[in-house]
C-alpha cells in the first residue's frame, strides 16, 4: 500500500516545489509550534503546506505533507513573519517512510545544486505540525522520525 502527499487542486506538487522561490512564511500554534507553511513565487502564488495525518493502523497514525495553490497575501498573514529568500537552483527530494509494507510520502528535502543549504519540510511529532529547516533562517519544529529512518528519492 501506497499514501502519497494530499493534493488540493489540480497541480502537479512535484512541477509547483521546484518553481523559483522568493520567500516564505509560517504559521504557529500559541505554543510556537509550526501548522503551516506558505512558500512564495515571483508569480504571486504561493504553495501552501500543511500535514495530513493518516489512521494506518488502530493508534498508529502518520504525517503526510498536503499540497495547495494559493495567492500570496501578505496583508491577511500579518501575524506571520515573512522571511525574504531566494532559492533557483535546486532539485526536490521526497522522504518517504516505509511501516509495516505501507509506504508514506511523508516530506520534502530541497537540495541547492551547489550543496550549500538542504531545506527540510516534513511532519513534525505533533499530530498536524510541521518540522522546518532552513539553513541560516529557521529551524522549527520536532521532526516524527528521526532522519535516517526516511528513504530520499528525486521527486519527479
């Protein structure tokens, strides 16, 4: 069995992660923990991404990245602090997790083609949270699997 990444609309997430990015934001929990990521393109779009939890077994649930399109609109995320960055040349890898013959796409890695940044996006070990590594920005979150434990392919 097979759960791939929830997508809201109809896009291509793997066609829609990769486009140049001009900054992001994040929206927290009272308690600072990450809900929500909205990464923002030249176009004026954004892709918003949150964590869809998925019941595989009887108290066993696991995250999984959703994907939407969204307009960028700074005016109504004043609470959330936009982050100016730029990020073109890179390639996406996905992180999946395997569970009891059940295969999970469960995160994203960006990877800058001169290997300076990897940014990590996947489910945090809250349910619904997510985990955000951003070299030299950001780093928020709890991831819910240690590294080593998901298996990276290019996401195509």
């Amino acid at each position: 069995m097979h759960i791939p990444f929830v997508v809201d609309g109809e896009f291509s997430p793997a066609r829609e992660i990769k486009k140049e990015i001009v900054g992001f934001s994040i929206e927290q929990m009272q308690n600072g923990v990450p809900v929500s990521l909205e990464i923002a393109r030249r176009d004026g779009s954004a892709l918003r991404i949150t964590n869809k939890m998925h019941d595989i077994f009887e108290r066993t649930e696991i995250g999984c990245l959703s994907f939407k399109v969204v307009k960028l609109s700074l005016e109504n995320n004043q609470s959330n602090k936009f982050y100016r960055v730029e990020l073109k040349n890179f390639i996406a890898l996905k992180l999946s997790y395997f569970y009891n013959g059940i295969s999970i796409d469960c995160g994203i890695l960006l990877k800058e083609y001169d290997n300076k940044n990897n940014i990590i996006i996947c489910p945090g070990v809250y349910p619904y949270s997510l985990f955000i590594e951003w070299p030299g920005v950001v780093n928020m979150g709890d991831m819910e699997y240690e590294f080593s434990e998901y298996k990276l392919s290019e996401y195509k």
